[in-house]
C-alpha cells in the first residue's frame, strides 16, 4: 500500500480482465477467524508461512519479519511517498500478536492528535515464480472493523514489492514492480488491487502513479471477518499474467502484454517481499473523501491470521536462502556516535566491502536500514539513555552487530 515514491492512488477505473486459467483456492473462502496455514494442493509446495501463533502482546518473529520505522526509508520519499501522515513504530503498541492466532496492526492517536501505527516487510526478498511455473501469495485478514463514518483516513494494506527497492530505499519505483494485492480505504467495504510498473514514477505504460488497477470491488463483511487476500503470477501461460482474487474468486487480472515486454519482467521476473500495513491519511483515502477528521475513531487494528506463498511447477522451486561464510560482510569498523542532541543522536561507521546497506539497531532490535554510513535516529525522547549498534547486509547475509555504544540525549 504505501509503497514508494508517488503511492498509487489506486482511484482509475477497473480496467477489462483478462482471461485467467482457473483458481487455486489454497485458502478458503474466508470468515474464519483462526484458521491454519492451508496446506499446498497437488503440485504445489509451501516456500514461506507465518500463522502468527504468538504470546499474546510479543511482536513479530524478527527472523522472518522487519519492521520499517519512521516516515520513510532511510534515503527514500518522506511520508512514505504518499502522503499519510502516521509514524511507522515497532512497538508492541501498534504491531502485536494477540495470542489467538493473529497479527494486529493497529494506528493509534495521541491526544494531540498524531499518529502511529505498524508496518512490517518478510526478510526474505527471493518470493518469485519459477520460469515456467506459478507463485501464489496469499493471507487471511480482517480490514479494520471501522465504517466511513468513523474510518476516514484508514488505510490498511496487503502487498508486495520487488526485491530491488530494499537496498535503495524503493528510490527505483516503480520499476522494480509492485503488486498491492488488498487495499482498502476509508472504512468502505471494498478492495482494490493494483500493478505498478515501468521507468517513470508519473505516466509511462502503467499510468503512474495510478498503476493498472481493479478499480473499487465490493467486499461485503470485509471489515467485520476474515477473507482470503490472494495473488497468482503465473508464468506457465502466455502471456503471463498476474490474477488477483478474493475468497478463491479471481476478480481481476493483469496480462504481460498490457505493457511492453522489458516493463513487464522488471516488475515481475523476479524475487519479491511482503509488506504489511496500516497507513493514516494520505493521496488515496483524499481521492475518496479524505481523513482523518475528528470523526476518525483511533485504535482500529487489521488482523492478519496467516501469510503464506507457495510455487507450483516450473524449472525452478524457491527455496530458503543460504548464507555462504565466505561471502557474508564483514562487523562494520569505526562505529561511533558523532552527534548527540535532545531529540537525535547520529552515529556513523566505516564502509564494509561488499556490503549493499546497513542495519541500525537500538537496543538489538533494528528500527532502519541505510546505504550510508551515517544515520540520524530522530525524534527521540529528552535526557534518555539509547543504546545502538550496526550491522552490514548483503546479498548472502549479515553481519554480527557491532559492539553497542551508550549515549544519553541532552535536555
């Protein structure tokens, strides 16, 4: 949902639908409220889950899941590229399991009327279709219970976004591709799903920033019981195609040839990550009437009962990555805090060989990741103890931490 630099505002007419080969219901039709994993049917084979089975109040397994901090991706648009207004936080206050089965994310206000809320990506970033052969992403979620009376402004999301953005703070979209499998605005009961692709972020051949999109599809009971959310990129057929569904229903499809063949593998051939959302405002919710407004009811959570992808056929199966030794980088040098104020503390570190990107870590849990090797965590608390250490990523792994370095914000 908010992802990149100009976010989709999804707001088009539904384009025609193609014709699709028939559904894989792998999940249901919806409505259960703690349903497991949906085991693969024949030929397929599961190549990531989560059921989300948790303590209630713990947050995300950090092994399969990151959470993204903030407004922005360090070196990325601000406000996410699209306007909302929430921080995104890793806080148990807006992303939790509730220890029945489920993920929440929940936007809460202050009383001075600010927003957080939670939005978390998988680790993994190689989710792809086998050439030849087919990946469905699916997750059985329930919207925000909020209506368009008290909804204005939600913005709950489901999608994905090719693996190349990682590194760069999505400054590459809308290339890379992006497929929004549910979003929902406002508290209506409806879904929209959307394509994003090509070399510009305005016009080209997906109509940035609108993207090639469902247009609004109704959801009746979508913000008061779970559904099933799901994507098939189906390269076994031609042309490829992308087939959005709801319920095991496809609603909406996407055609390679809708575009020319260089736009089409640059958002598609590819790996892919999860993200998982809940935005507060921005150009989507305006494009249906706006928010927040006072009305605007705070702590509405999306829950999610599972998230799982799975491929079928193909001359390849995704499997789980490795991490050679040999080529993980090396514990940043030269870690050190440079910069103290009452309300940031900027740290700094040397360039790693072979590193593409850096973890920042506040008391071991990661909170951003950078390409420099510099970064300034703000707004922080005044006259408050924070502790931090860095880790170098690339493509086989990463890093050990550094060791950390204790500082106190002045008052």
């Amino acid at each position: 949902m908010s992802r990149s630099l100009s976010r989709p505002a999804l707001w088009g007419a539904a384009l025609a639908v193609g014709l699709a080969t028939p559904a894989l219901l792998l999940g249901g039709a919806g409505g259960a409220a703690n349903a497991a994993v949906p085991s693969p049917g024949a030929g397929w084979t599961t190549v990531f889950s989560d059921d989300f089975t948790g303590a209630a109040g713990t947050g995300v397994n950090t092994a399969d899941w990151l959470y993204d901090t903030g407004i922005s991706y360090p070196g990325g648009a601000t406000n996410w590229g699209t306007g909302e207004v929430e921080t995104m936080t890793s806080s148990t206050a807006n992303v939790y399991q509730d220890g029945a089965g489920h993920l929440a994310i929940k936007p809460i206000r202050d009383s001075s009327g600010n927003w957080t809320s939670g939005r978390i990506e998988t680790q993994r970033t190689d989710l792809a279709a086998p050439a030849g052969g087919i990946l469905r992403v699916e997750s059985s979620i329930q919207q925000p219970n909020v209506n368009t009376t008290n909804g204005p402004g939600y913005w709950p999301a489901f999608w994905l976004m090719g693996a190349a953005a990682r590194p760069v703070g999505a400054t590459n979209w809308p290339s890379i591709g992006e497929w929004d499998v549910m979003e929902n605005i406002n508290g209506r009961s409806s879904v929209f799903s959307t394509f994003h692709c090509g070399s510009t972020a305005s016009g080209g051949p997906c109509n940035e920033t609108t993207g090639i999109g469902s247009g609004e599809h109704a959801c009746s009971g979508c913000n008061s019981a779970f559904h099933t959310y799901a994507v098939e990129y189906d390269r076994s057929v031609s042309p490829e195609q992308l087939r959005f569904y709801l319920d095991g229903t496809n609603y909406f499809t996407v055609n390679a040839n809708q575009v020319d063949a260089a736009t089409w593998a640059a958002a598609t051939q590819h790996g892919m990550f999860v993200i998982l959302n809940v935005a507060i405002g921005g150009g989507f919710p305006a494009a249906f009437g706006g928010g927040p407004t006072a009305a605007t009811v705070s702590g509405v959570p999306m829950l999610v009962d599972y998230v799982a992808a799975y491929t079928k056929g193909g001359s390849t199966t995704t499997t789980p990555p490795t991490t050679p030794a040999s080529t993980v980088p090396a514990v940043p040098t030269g870690f050190a805090i440079t910069g103290v104020t009452s309300t940031s503390v900027t740290l700094s570190w040397q360039a790693v060989s072979g590193a593409t990107s850096y973890n920042i870590l506040r008391a071991g849990i990661k909170i951003a990741s950078t390409t420099s090797t510099t970064f300034t965590d703000q707004p922080l608390n005044p006259k408050t103890p924070y502790i931090y250490s860095v880790q170098a990523v690339n493509a086989a792994g990463t890093s050990a931490a550094t060791a950390e370095l204790t500082t106190t914000t002045s008052g």
